[in-house]
C-alpha cells in the first residue's frame, strides 16, 4: 500500500474541514472508530489477506443500509437504524473498502438536482452556485471533492450518471440486477439500480466488479449470462444522435458534445448518425406516465401521513401517483415492451450508443424557482436507460467553453457491460479494466490469432485478448493442408518438443460451446500446458493429421513460418 489505511483516514478527515461541506453528508462515521478499522485493516493486510480495496474509503447514499448507522432516506421521520448492510456495499467492505459515511440526497431518490433534502441543497464540489445533480448528490460530490476514493449511489433516472457528468468524474450503472439491490429503499423496485462513483474508469470497474453477483435476498438480481460479450471490437462501431436529438440541449453543452464527437472522429473512431426519438420518447414514461406508481408502492403511505421533513416537490410527485390507474400501467408496460424491441434493432451493429449525459448545468437558485421542468430535462438523456433494461457508462466529455464540467455515456443492451467500458476507455484513453469475470481462457496458435484470417470468429463471440503466451517444451508445432492455412499443435511429452508462441483471449462459456461445435476436423480443443505452469483451454490437432504434415517446430509460432514463407 503507498497509503496506508490510516494515513488515508487522517487524510480525510482533514479534507472534510477543509472544504467544509456539511450537506453532503447526513451521518458522518467518527475518526476515531474509522480509525480503528484502518489499524486492523493493516493488520490484515501485513498478515497477507488479500484486500484489492484496502483502506478505500467509501462514501454510501442515505437509502442503502449500513448495518449500525441510520438510514434515512433524506427523511429524518422515515429513519431506522440499519440492522444488516446491503449486499453492494458489504461486497465492497469484505474488499477493504472503509465506511466513511451516509450521504444526502434527493428525498427518497426522487429527483435530478440534489436539493430536495431537508438537509440541505447539496452544492457543486467545483461550482458552489451549481447543482450537484441528483439524487446521488452527496455521493457524487464526495468523490469530487477528494474525500472518498469510492461512493455507492442508486439509478432510477439517472442518479448514478447525472451527478458524475456535473462532477467530471465516472459513474457505472450496470445492467439492472447484476448488482443487487438489497438493502435499498425502494423508489421504482423494477428499475432501480445501485451504481459506483469513482474519479478514474479503472477504480470504478474494480468496484463494479466487486459489487456485482446474484444475491438471493433480492428477486431482481441476476448472473451473467453464459453467452456475455467480453470485448468490444477492435475497431468499435459506435452510435450517435442525430442533430434534431440533441436539441433539448443548452448552447454550451450542444457544443461541448459536438467538440467531443469531433474530437474522437480526429482520434479514428467510427461515429455514425442513428434516430435515438423513440429512446427519447420513452423515458418521459418513468415520470409522466404510470410506472411512477411504483414510487408510490415504495414509499407512499408514509408520505401520506405528511410528516415535517417530507419535501413539498417530492411529497407532491410520490402522493400523485396514488391515483393512477391500474390500466394506464399496463398500457405503459407494453409500450416499453415493444420499445424494448425497437431499441434491440436501432442499436444492432454498434457496440454502444454515445450520447451526452445531461442537458445543462443548472444553478441551485434556477432549480429552486422551477424545479419541475429542470428536473424534467436533466433526464432527458438518462430516463430511459433502466426502463428498456439497458447498461451505462458515464464518463467526462471535453468542457464546456467556460471549463465546466461536461459529461458523455455510454449506453449498451443489457450485459453488454463490458462493451461500455471497452468504448469508455478508448474515449477517455484509458486501459480497458475487465468488469464481466465470468469467462473461460483459450489458446490459440494459428489462423485465430490476432490479424490471421479467423480471428473474426473470436471476435463475433465477443472474445477479449489476454496477453501472449507460451507452450511448455512438451509440444510440436505443424503446418497443416488446410484451407486456410494453419499449423496443427501436438503434445509430444516433456522436453520432446519447443516453446510455442500464442495467444490467450477469454471467451463466455457458452461462446466457447459454440466455437468447439463448429470446429472443423482435425482441429480439437484441449488442456494445454503453458510455461509458466498453468493449463488452458487451447488448439490441437489430431495425431494422424500432425505425422503428414511439415514440422515447423523450429519457428516456435506460426507467425515466425508465415514470415519465413
């Protein structure tokens, strides 16, 4: 560890009164328990367990349990001490990760801008006069401001994504149910998401991947599927909107996005031009439409009891709901069944959609004099994305001209999670962290490799590179009769053979399936001795096929005979 947990501890504390910003926070954990924990955690660490998040500090929103600390809601009437932690947050905790605190946030989760809490407006941690954006404001401002490495947020709107781009910094809302949800305050139990802030793609990966896995006490969560994409691909086809779809955006932001575009244009990345309107036009369902009864199925009856600490605005959108009607929701939910569909086609061929992340940056005193219709547009972009089941990736765009913070996202199907951080990446310059771990390791030695004829075919399973490797010596390398050319690997015993040079790519389960069933003969998927020990999944051939063949062992990969011939 560089910094060692309670070096970062300190650190923080002294960053707290520093920028004293007391409205982030609804309950701040004391330095002298936190403390504690970062003395045992080194501890830990010395004894050699391995913590990948060891002394993390980390920030929670209010509506997610932490097990001894009050969950609020940003309600103080609603508040209960928290008996058991979430499952994300826990999952986050056993990595290492330090509980900072609870963070503020739109009362019940029910908003875009960060001041609907009876704690207090939560201001921009660059901006003071701005909005943090909401409803994961506090959490948001948190990673901003330098005091947490990690914040944990929810996503019904756009909560996870909106406060990010006003923030300059990464937010990640999975596809929904692959981080559970339990231990969250419901405000739309089926479109609900628990999402991660971090100030670096790499960081926020790591959390994500650490926060994700079915949990059994939450009916909505999900696994990976067997067949999920591992890579995008090498050269990306990447969606944008058409001009007349961008025009819910303010000046500055229109041309912060389109400097963007252009900028990755210049970079050789392929943007091209679809019509997102339908996209559009479903997300005004989540608050014009019937499905925010389920904000009222959350948390409606205690609203209607009218307590002081209620905000009027949220009062008034979770008590309207009461009176919906039971066909209108069913209308809306086929309404977003079939643009589900349409959605499924528009984004066929791409590996994501880019799209700017809000409309503009509003001021706490412009929010305050209509708070409605700014909320309304800030989710212009994001609304939509939990309704039609589609993943996310908020990252920073270019500036505005007047260096505020200007955000992009990237939007992918449903467990295409991985698609949106490989694009994010390129965007941002980045490595590509891995997210989906539910993969199996192939070798291979021949036409599959990187710029061979085959290599399409890895690429069409969504197959991520994972690095050159190397054969044990017990293997002999031939060059075989086939069309199109490629050499046939035979294990011959320990040190009866060369090292033989390869490639290590990662492939789903079920994509692996596929590609052992459409393997031609005499080629054969086998275990694989590798030099530094371990066994994989690789390419053989059959022995009869290897005895009338040329041997071109002495290459030591086929690379090396292709360039000799």
């Amino acid at each position: 560890m560089s910094v060692t947990p309670t070096a970062r501890v300190a650190a923080a504390y002294e960053r707290i009164a520093e920028v004293d910003r007391p409205e982030v926070w609804i309950t701040l954990r004391s330095r002298e328990a936190l403390t504690a924990e970062a003395v045992d955690l080194e501890r830990r660490v010395a004894a050699g367990e391995r913590l990948p998040l060891a002394g993390l500090l980390l920030a929670v929103k209010d509506n997610v349990d932490v097990a001894g600390l009050p969950t609020t809601a940003a309600c103080p009437e609603y508040a209960y001490e928290a008996t058991e932690t979430a499952s994300s947050v826990q999952r986050l905790v056993n990595a290492g990760a330090l509980v900072l605190g609870k963070t503020n946030l739109d009362q019940f989760a029910t908003g875009l801008v960060g001041t609907r809490s009876p704690y207090g407006a939560v201001r921009n941690a660059l901006h003071p006069e701005l909005i943090s954006g909401g409803s994961s404001s506090g959490s948001a401002a948190a990673v901003a401001l330098g005091i947490a490495d990690l914040a944990v947020g929810t996503d019904t709107a756009g909560s996870g994504r909106v406060p990010a781009a006003l923030h300059g910094i990464v937010g990640i809302k999975a596809t929904l149910g692959v981080i559970p949800t339990h231990g969250v305050v419901p405000a739309c139990a089926d479109y609900d998401a628990v999402t991660i802030f971090a100030a670096d793609l790499d960081l926020a990966v790591t959390a994500a991947k650490t926060m994700a896995g079915k949990d059994s006490r939450d009916p909505r969560s999900r696994e990976w599927p067997a067949d999920v994409r591992l890579a995008a691909s090498a050269e990306p086809e990447i969606a944008i909107p058409r001009p007349e779809d961008l025009e819910p955006l303010s000046p500055a932001y229109r041309t912060a996005f389109s400097e963007t575009v252009a900028a990755l244009r210049a970079r050789g990345l392929r943007l091209t031009q679809i019509d997102i309107s339908p996209l559009l036009d479903a997300a005004r369902l989540l608050y014009d439409g019937a499905i925010v009864a389920e904000r009222y199925a959350a948390v409606g009856e205690f609203v209607d009891k009218g307590t002081a600490g209620l905000d009027s605005t949220v009062a008034g959108i979770i008590s309207a709901a009461k009176a919906l009607d039971a066909h209108a929701f069913a209308q809306d939910l086929d309404s977003l069944a079939r643009t589900r569909t349409t959605a499924a086609t528009l984004l066929a061929g791409f590996d994501g959609l880019l799209i700017p992340t809000t409309t503009e940056h509003p001021s706490i005193a412009a929010v305050e004099a209509d708070p409605l219709a700014i909320n309304r547009r800030l989710g212009t972009y994001t609304n939509f994305c939990n309704l039609l089941d589609l993943a996310a990736v908020a990252i920073p765009g270019l500036p505005t001209a007047d260096g505020l913070p200007f955000g992009v996202t990237v939007v992918v199907p449903a467990f295409a999670d991985q698609l949106a951080v490989d694009i994010a990446a390129r965007i941002t310059g980045a490595p590509a962290p891995l997210l989906v771990e539910s993969s199996v390791p192939l070798a291979v030695f021949g036409a599959h490799l990187r710029g061979q004829p085959l290599h399409w075919q890895l690429e069409q399973l969504g197959a991520r590179f994972a690095g050159q490797i190397s054969t044990s010596d017990a293997y002999r390398l031939t060059a075989l009769d086939t069309t199109p050319a490629k050499p046939g690997l035979v294990r011959h015993g320990d040190g009866l053979g060369a090292p033989i040079l390869g490639e290590l790519f990662l492939l789903s389960p079920a994509g692996l399936g596929r590609f052992l069933a459409e393997l031609p003969p005499p080629m054969a998927l086998t275990s694989i001795e590798l030099s530094d020990g371990r066994a994989v999944v690789g390419f053989a051939c059959s022995y009869d096929a290897a005895v009338a063949a040329t041997d071109i062992t002495p290459y030591g990969s086929w690379v090396a005979y292709l360039r000799d011939r």
